[in-house]
C-alpha cells in the first residue's frame, strides 16, 4: 500500500473524531555547541504519524481529511551543501497533499486551529506567536488542543497495518543488535565496546536509537547512561537498546546476560523469576485485560519467587499489598510503545491512562506508565526486573519497616545479583498477543548459548 | 598534572584579561520526541574550558581567578534512577573551586558578571533573565560581553598541554575509526556500514562523533548526512568522521577511498592532486604565517594539477584570481579544532578572523573560517578538496562565464570523479608543525593497501 493510503486513511479517521481543523508543526533541530553542529533532527512524533516522512520545518493542516503541506522549497545554495533535495511540489505529492505552499503562508491559515506544542523551544515559540496563545511541551493541553490530543491518542493507541511494518522493522534490527551484543562479550573488556557492537547494528541499517541506550554491570541504576565500568567475569551485562527506524517508529528491547558466559546459581536462580514474571505477564495478555492487572501480576510472581527463595516472608498477595516486591522491582511492567518508546509520553499521562484514572502513589504502583484495558492493535512492553538499589534496600526506614519481611542475611547471598531486566515488545491481537520481538531468546540456557558461542 | 591545576591556571590567565565578573552556564538537554526522551547532553564548550567537566545545569562565576561553583545536589530520588552521583562539594574539590553553592543562589553573584549565551534555549532563556538582558546565542555579544569572548578567543586560540593531551586521544580514536572504515569496505553493502563500522570504534572508546559524520558515495554533496546509497565498484567512498573526547575535545579526518580498493587512473590522479595540496599546505604551515595564504596555496596547487591536466586552461596565479579552484574546491582549507569542530563558531567570526578583518564576499575566499596569523599551539584543519558539484557545474551563467576556462569535454573524462577529500589535524608548532592525525595514512597506494588487506 502506498504511504499516501495510510496517510489519508489516518487523517479521516481524525476528521470523524474532531470538527476543527488542526496545524501540526514538524520542528527545527537543536544546536550542539555552535549553530551549524546540531543534534540529528527528529521530528514530532504526531507529525510524522499524519506525513510519514521526517520533515524539517514544516507544518501540516489539517481539516475534513483534507491535508495541507507548508514547507519552503530548498535554498538555491542548497544543492550544493545537502544534495538534491525534493521540491515542495514532490513531497506533496509523495504525501498525498491536496494543497503545498510555503511556510510564511501559514500565517493565512489559522484560524480556529488546534495543535500540539512540539518540543524544541524554536518551535514551540512560533506556534504560540502564531496562534497567540502559550503552547509549552510540559503544560497540559487545554480547549481543542485537549480534544485534538484525546483524539490523536484515540488512533495512535492501536497501530495500522503501515505502522505495524515498520515496528516489525525496528525489532528486528534491536532483535540483531542484542544477539550481535552478547556475542560480543567474549572479547569486549569494558562496557562501551558492547554498546558500540550493539549501536553498529542499528547505524549500519539506516537506523537511529529511540533512545539512550543503557548497556551497564550496573543493572541496579535504573537509568544507567555510563558506558565506562570494566567487564569482570562474575558480572551480569543488562543491555536496554532498541532502534528507530527512518520514519520514527521504535523497539524496545532488555536482555541480562552473564558476561563468562555462565549465570552463577543466585543469578539464574533470579533470573528464572524475573522470566517466570515475563512469561506469565505474556501468557495474560489479550483485548480486555486490564493493563494494570498485568502489572501486579508480575509483581506477584517475583513476590512468589522470592518467597520460595527465602528472601522474602508471608503470602504473595499480601506481600505485593504492601509493596515489597517493590523493593527489588520499583518501577512499572511497561509501557506503550509506537513512534516514541513511551509512547505519546509528551501528553503527560493523557496517552497512558484511561479517562478517569490518575497514577496511584502508592510506592509499587506510582511508575505503572500504562493503565487501560488492552486491546487489539496496541503494542506495549513487559519488562520485569529484579535490582539491588543501595538507595532502596540501605535506606534505614525501608529496613526498619520490612524488618520481619525480608530475610536480610539470605539476600547478601545473592550479591552477585545487581539489576536484571527481561523486556520484549507484544502486540495485543484479536485473540490473545504477537511478541515482534520474540526472534531473540529469552531462557538463561539459551542465553547462555549465544554467549558461548562466540566465545569458541 | 591534576585536572584543577589546569583549570586554575586557565582562569589565572582569563584574569589578566578582564576586570569584571564572569558567569558561565553549563546548558541542559534537548529534549527528543518527549521530555524525559533526550538527545545527549553536551555542554558549552566554554563552560567546559573552565569547569574540565561535563556538568549538567550548572553555572561557573569567574572573578580575579577565583572559581565559584553553582550547582544543585542530585535529588534524594536521583539515585535509584541514575545512580550515585557526585555531591556539590565532591564537584568542587575535583574542579578546585573555591567555593559552592545551590543554583539557586547565583541570583546574589549577578552584578557586572559577563556571559556567553549556551545554544539550548532552556539555559539562554534563563541567561536573560537573571542578567536582564537578551542573550541569544546567534546575536554578537556586545559590551562586556564582547570584551569577554574575545578574552576566551585570546585563550583558547592556542591549546595547553592538557587540552593537547586530550586532542591526541580524539585524533587517535578517530584515525583507528578510518582505518577500520577502510577495511569495512570489503564486505559492507551500503554506506550506512561504514558509518556504523566509524562510529563503533569511537562509541566503543566511550567518546562521541564531534559532529554527524559524513559517510558517502556522493561527496560531492558536501554536507551529506544521507547513508543509504549502495556502494557500487567503481565508486569512491569519502567519510568525514571526527571523535570527541569525554571533556569535550575534537579530532576531525576526512579520507576518500575506492570501494573497489582501486583507484581508476583519473580518480588517481585526481586524488594526487588533492593530496598535492594538503601535503603543500602542511609543509608551509609555522608560526607567522597567514592561514589565509595556505588557503590560496591550496587553491593554486589544485589549479596547476587541473591545468596539467587540461581541464582547466591558463596560467594557475591567473585562474586562482578568477576563482576558477572553487569551481571543484567551493569550501575554505580548513577551519580551528578544539572543544569544538569549528572551534568557537557560536562567536561568529570572533575567533576565526584577525580583529578588524572580514569575510570576503568571492565565491573562492568567502567560505574560508579562519583569516589569522598562524601561532604555535593552535590547532587547524588542512582539507583540501575536489567536487563535481552539479549545482556549480551545471549552471548555465558560470558555463558560460569559464567557457574558455575550462576543458569541458576533458572533464567528462573525469566522471567518475565525485568528490574527494583530505583532511588532517595540524598543531602549529614553534618550529613549523605537527600533524596529530598522521598515524593514518593518505597516500594513495597505501590507501589502496589498507582496503586491499581487508579483501583478503
């Protein structure tokens, strides 16, 4: 199917859901440390979920189904620093636009026009000087803006046969850069070289990150973005990398794996609970079930194992009440995932939550990024982890309180685990769930093969 | 030497220059598609001049060779998501601050201070503010300000030792990431391999590219940040790859290389040529002489090579005059290297052009960045080039201007010749100079030798 298909199909969708019409602007890039040396341009993520194609400085219009490009024709000088560059005339056609004109004609057509604020601050401005009103990233939308974005999440929560093409595409290349990561194991001596072997396989196919890349003996920091520890052969590797492909869609994809080549038995022993939480949270996935209940499924099944361990005291369900597994699991099952890897993450939680809901503050229930019952098209990520955080198991009220719960003595036996994660990415089908990342194995035997294997 | 005997020794110097206060801002992240969803930090280059390290949303306030530090301590929360981090104190000692305080207690230190707007919008936003006045990174600075940047342009013209050392480990990632570049040649498909293959080894040294490389078959298309054409025999292959160091500091090479490991005889000898002129540059490069003047060596080496070749007809002085090398060498021999690619290019022309002196508006000199007296300590680019620039080459008003100029049935000859380039980094020295990128070679045969060696 051609891509202007797609895109008429997705904009009358929208023209059933709203009656205004509706500008969204495409973004600038950011500068690095002078004007000319700037960031990759990444444009809006809902721009490019109605043009398809990464546009720099432009805006779409939309009304009725009816698509509007405003973009300037390349500069004559151009050619001769950027190459050959499509005229205004082509990415029209190529987009199906039923109208093209320049940038500053915009100003002719705003009227009434809802938008989403676009992150980069150059943006951001110009919308708000041209619709005068203030339109910042971080506010909530309000009025139309706040239907246009109920309406955009309503089509953006379940993906279309276009979208799903290039999801496919983007876990399998992070299927490709995890395998080509533990293999590169056997010979790497510091963390950075395992990013770099995974991070080739994504640059080599055209591809960028969707987003920083956690390749860490550190598992235990959550938000690890330090590539510079050494490689010691007791040590678990966690790799959270997943790629984008050129038209914005992401993967999202975790493995922890032994850097010998070999779990020692406490490792596999986690190991085998945080895969049990994910094997069991997959199993349930399916249109109706309710994505919070999946949350706290997995929340059990770590609380189970860590009971059957000893490291944990009581019954299951009343430990997860009370939020201990959030002591070694703090952070939420997952989230969507689509044309950002928290998807629609710049609406706040207008994406994540159901109407009506708002984030829990209880301690194991807070980071929960999605609360909604699934449904068929969704693609969402499972990603149980197990961690030692010294922030959470040193801290004096934590222990004072869980006193009686942990069993402190038998969980310094198992320091040699310090943060593992199992993430994959699965779709919500009619019938149940598709994992498009299910090609890269997920058992510690089978890890354990690939790592051995380079190693002969 | 300790990292805060430099950093003293830099401010000590800055003091000599100035008698006000001086405040520098860090700058903070960009954000991608979503706010928690950002590009790399990267900070202001001057920033890091004096600060030595990458801090995020911090501020330095410089005064008779006194550092004070402004920075926040991590949030108690901080921890679980990104690990330990350094108290403000720690920071301070590191940096050898003589004082440090909370962000937010720099609104008591304003008074007289100078500044140099950072490129986020975020930080210059804040800059303004605070001082009450509008600092926009690509407006001149004025007053103060201006006596402040060229202060910093007085320092950072010429490099230390330990901005030096730093320099040398960008060089030598970035020559292991050409050669393994060359060497990906035999098997990869695409360019975007290669770049992949570059990149690797920069990521895998834990540093960054110091700008988005340029990885093409088309490198006549001179900022070509395109890597998707397939590598073809008879193509050459020219990449422009840079790293940059943790601290900020900047290595950038150019090499062009055949796909086949072969060179045909006319991109042979057009390479030859190219390389002429580098190596001429290289070799009048010393302290006192005018880079403007490496310029037009460049530029007259490549003209003579074109005359003996006959695509260009008359005496080399008379069509350098004309302007007949930018017809193929449109771009300037090369610019400053330091904290930045372009270094210091977010002052304008402050830093690359003698005071009193302007860009000239010829088509052959008006892309030159640097217009200065050569001084030992200064690091500069040598990059002489050679393109078939449809947009140049094709324009009816030059084809008609040169037609008695240039052989344009010779130059059929050479179609298959796109672009080549050569770049190296040069440190003048007292007695002449250094290349610090000459561990790679750039000869053609032993070009050819190092992508044959792979093949094999």
């Amino acid at each position: 199917m051609h891509i202007s298909t797609t895109l008429r199909h997705r904009r009358q969708r929208l023209a059933e859901l709203i009656d205004f019409p509706v500008i969204l602007w495409s973004g600038s890039s950011n500068s690095r440390n002078f004007p000319a040396n700037t960031f990759p341009f990444r444009p809006s993520s809902h721009f490019l979920y109605f043009a398809g194609i990464p546009l720099q400085n432009a805006a779409i219009r939309l009304e009725s189904g009816k698509l509007q490009l405003f973009i300037d024709d390349p500069h004559p000088n151009s050619a001769l620093w950027h190459g050959e560059t499509p005229t205004r005339e082509e990415i029209a056609a190529k987009i199906g636009a039923d109208d093209a004109r320049a940038i500053a004609e915009l100003e002719h057509y705003l009227e009434n026009a809802a938008t989403i604020p676009v992150q980069d601050a150059a943006t951001w401005t110009q919308q708000s000087q041209l619709l005068d009103r203030w339109l910042l990233p971080q506010q909530p939308p309000q009025g139309n803006d706040l239907e246009l974005a109920k309406a955009i999440v309503s089509l953006r929560l379940t993906h279309d046969a276009a979208a799903l093409l290039e999801l496919r595409k983007a876990a399998s290349v992070s299927v490709e850069a995890h395998k080509i990561g533990i293999a590169a194991t056997a010979t790497a001596k510091r963390e950075a070289e395992i990013r770099a072997a995974m991070e080739a396989v994504i640059i080599g196919h055209n591809m960028t990150t969707a987003y920083t890349s956690i390749v860490t003996v550190h598992g235990e920091v959550l938000h690890n973005n330090h590539y510079h520890h050494s490689l010691q052969p007791g040590d678990l590797l966690l790799a959270d990398v997943g790629a984008e492909t050129e038209t914005g869609w992401a993967a999202d994809i975790t493995r922890t794996w032994p850097v010998s080549g070999k779990f020692s038995s406490t490792q596999r022993d986690i190991y085998d609970i945080v895969l049990a939480a994910h094997d069991a949270c997959i199993e349930k996935i399916a249109p109706g079930v309710e994505y919070g209940d999946i949350h706290l499924l997995a929340a059990t099944v770590i609380a189970e194992g860590l009971v059957d361990l000893g490291i944990l005291q009581g019954k299951p369900e009343d430990l997860v009440k009370m939020d201990l597994h959030a002591l070694f699991f703090p952070h939420g099952i997952g989230h969507l995932l689509g044309l950002d890897v928290h998807d629609m993450e710049d609406l706040g939680d207008l994406a994540g939550y159901e109407e009506g809901r708002k984030r829990s503050d209880r301690f194991g229930l807070s980071y929960l990024r999605l609360n909604r019952p699934l449904r068929p098209g969704m693609l969402v990520t499972i990603e149980p982890g197990f961690y030692q955080v010294p922030g959470i198991l040193n801290d004096p009220k934590i222990r004072d309180q869980y006193q009686y719960l942990v069993n402190w003595e038998r969980l310094e036996q198992f320091a040699d685990v310090r943060g593992i994660r199992i993430e994959d990415d699965v779709l919500v089908t009619e019938t149940g769930s598709e994992v498009l990342t299910a090609a890269l194995p997920n058992q510690a035997s089978a890890i354990e093969e690939l790592a051995m294997q380079a190693k002969i």
